[in-house]
C-alpha cells in the first residue's frame, strides 16, 4: 500500500494507509455506544476510503457505505465546506488531497480509528468521543464540566483556545488554527497518590513522539516534571487537573499544548497576558523550518499518549522512568529548585539526578545530601 505522505517533518516515517474493515468497526462500535453522532460517522467512513489516496467514484462509495449518491455528494459538501480537501473529475470521482491539517473529528478519526486495535479489544481507545470547538476558553473546562458523564478516553480538541493555563498560574498563548492545543479525561484504576505519574508519563509519550519526527532526532528533551524542549526551548506543556479523595481517583484531565506552526513569540505580543518565559520557546515549524501538519501530529500523540498510561494504569511505572531518564535534558545539571508558591524561595540547590521512585525531581546538594522535590519552578543554576 502507498503510505499516507504527511508533509514536512514526516518523510522518514510515512503514516500507513487505514484499516478500512478496522475503521468501519470502531465506527460501529462508537455509534453503538453512543460516542459518535450518525452523520459524522458517515463522513469518518467517507475520509477513511479516500485517505487510501485513490480517486473512488461517488458510486463506488454509495454502493460501500450502503447509502444513496445524492447522500455521498451532501456528505462531501460538508466536509469540503469544512475546510477539508476533496478533489473530483467527471467520470473518475473523488481524492482526498494532502496534507492532513484540520482537527475535525471526520479527518483526525478516520485515521486514528484504522490504526487503532480491533473493536473486540477491550482497552480504551484514546480519542472516543472525539469533542472539537473551533475556539474554546479550554478544552480542560470542557472535559471538567462533562467528566461525569463523558467515559475514560474522551478527547476535547481546539483550533484556538482563549484563556489556556500553565503551571503555577501561568498563561499558555497560542495562535488561532496554527498550534495544537487537546485535553485527555482519564479515569485510570489507580491510587491517588500515583495520579502524577499519569503526567509524567504523558510528558514521555509527548517527547517520544516528537523526537521521531524527521529532523528532530537527539533534539528533543524533557524538563522536570512537564514541559516538553526541543534544544533546550519549550515546545509543549501539560497541565493535570483530577478529582480525587483518599480512598480513590475518580478522574484525571491531561491538557497538553504543542506550539506547531505559530510563532510564541508572535502569540504572546498578541496576547493580554504576556508569559515572562516566552522567549525560551519555540514551536515545531520554527525548529524544522517548515510547517508540520497538525491532524497526523495529533494521531501520533494520542497513540503514544495511550500506551504509556496503560504502562501505569498495568504496573509498569519503572517503565516510564527508564524512559523518561533517556529523554532527561536536567540529568547531570546544576539547578535551583524555587517554591510554587513563594517563587523567591529556595527550596532545594544542587545537581539534578533523575526521578525518584514516584517521579520526584532528585537534587544532590554539595554536601551530598539528597533531596526528593515534589514541586516547585526548576532553573539552571546561574539563570
């Protein structure tokens, strides 16, 4: 099969064609559980054939989705209206033209749900009900406000969000349809006081994903606990809120924002609230000198997102850790560990030394002593 070609930034590593009978089953298996609307799945199944990058004619796809043409031509009016590229001839019929960009559910699950494992997995699958607004304040209030109702897995995808939120009360800006910006309901089977693993590991998967992305290889790092670097600049950050007692962890929302196309710096003069660390920052097409194609971008995420929290939610923490210590860009590094807080407190001063055993920044002071840090604002010493 011709793989999918995904732009800038994906040549070495093509995304495969869809599994179209996988597609149509999970589909089915959504629809029958009530996490897809009937319409959008119509166009999911529409986008997976011609994501096979084969003019199908509007019969072909009549006849296979068992529906009338005049039904597939309204369809793909739709999604054209939407933004999403379909081209037709007389007498050959329709051809989804590259690259994948858009967010919408029809384009991000039609691939997504032919890579994903065959409806009678029992797993979750990261990315059902798949929750898109063209501009949300956050898609972390969005999933917030439905986490009773919604199941483990639902995802909450913006083209723009306008009030995002980083660590320690910080603004995360970004550009309207250039960056990408998704949340993650979670409700994983495990003690509370593990829920921070669930960040950490979403901060490997992150990290992981990237660095295999044509040309950013050995570029990419993660800073303690979240923030996601490619040469030491910020790229990505993830922000966890949960619902939690003692005795147990109801929900846990990930958001994770990747600056992809914009520039922050552009972001953040356009923005009311600008963010005292913008400078070190950059995004994947500054980094790769060309645009990154958002809609593969997400898939990839999501599916490395997945695997690393069933690595927790299956007792394989250490895992994670080993994987985390490949990707540490602190690890040997003389740092300043300051207060949540009290910013202007210090809280631990030394050398950076990897996690600790529930993801704990080590820091070893000159007199040998070791600290296990929870929390705090992480400098290099000097800075």
């Amino acid at each position: 099969m011709t793989p999918v070609s995904a732009g800038v930034g994906f040549p070495e590593r093509p995304l495969p064609e869809p599994d179209i009978a996988r597609a149509d089953g999970w589909v089915a298996r959504a629809m029958g559980e009530g996490l897809l609307d009937p319409g959008v799945a119509q166009r999911v199944r529409i986008v997976t054939r011609l994501s096979r990058r084969q003019t199908v004619s509007g019969q072909a796809l009549a006849r296979d989705l068992g529906i009338s043409r005049a039904a597939i031509h309204k369809h793909v009016d739709l999604l054209r209206a939407s933004g999403v590229g379909i081209a037709s001839s007389t007498g050959s019929g329709y051809v989804l033209e590259p690259p994948c960009d858009q967010l919408l559910p029809e384009t991000v699950l039609a691939l997504l749900l032919g890579w994903a494992p065959p409806p009678a997995s029992t797993s979750t699958l990261i990315g059902l009900p798949y929750l898109y607004e063209a501009r949300t304040p956050s898609t972390n209030l969005v999933l917030k406000a439905r986490a009773s109702d919604l199941p483990g897995g639902a995802v909450a995808v913006t083209d723009f969000q306008e009030a995002g939120r980083g660590r320690l009360g910080r603004t995360w800006v970004c550009e309207p349809g250039k960056d990408l910006t998704f949340s993650v309901l979670l409700r994983p089977g495990i003690a509370s006081a593990e829920a921070p693993r669930l960040v950490l590991a979403a901060s490997v998967a992150v990290a992981e994903a990237l660095a295999e992305i044509g040309g950013l290889e050995g570029r990419v790092g993660i800073k303690w606990p979240n923030d996601v670097q490619i040469d030491g600049r910020k790229v990505c950050g993830i922000l966890s809120e949960a619902s939690m007692d003692m005795d147990a962890l109801h929900w846990v929302v990930i958001g994770v924002g990747v600056n992809v196309n914009g520039s922050p710096v552009r972001a953040a003069a356009t923005s009311a609230a600008m963010t005292g660390d913008i400078g070190r920052a950059t995004s994947l097409a500054e980094s790769l000198g060309g645009p990154v194609p958002r809609g593969f971008l997400l898939i990839r995420l999501l599916g490395e997102l997945g695997k690393r929290w069933s690595a927790v939610e299956q007792g394989r923490w250490s895992d994670v850790r080993m994987a985390y210590g490949r990707l540490d860009s602190l690890a040997g590094s003389s740092v300043v560990v300051r207060s949540g807080l009290e910013r202007d407190v210090v809280v631990a001063e030394g050398t950076a030394e990897g996690l600790g055993p529930d993801g704990e920044l080590r820091v070893r002071s000159s007199d040998g002593a070791l600290r296990l840090v929870t929390a705090g604002e992480v400098t290099l010493g000097g800075i």
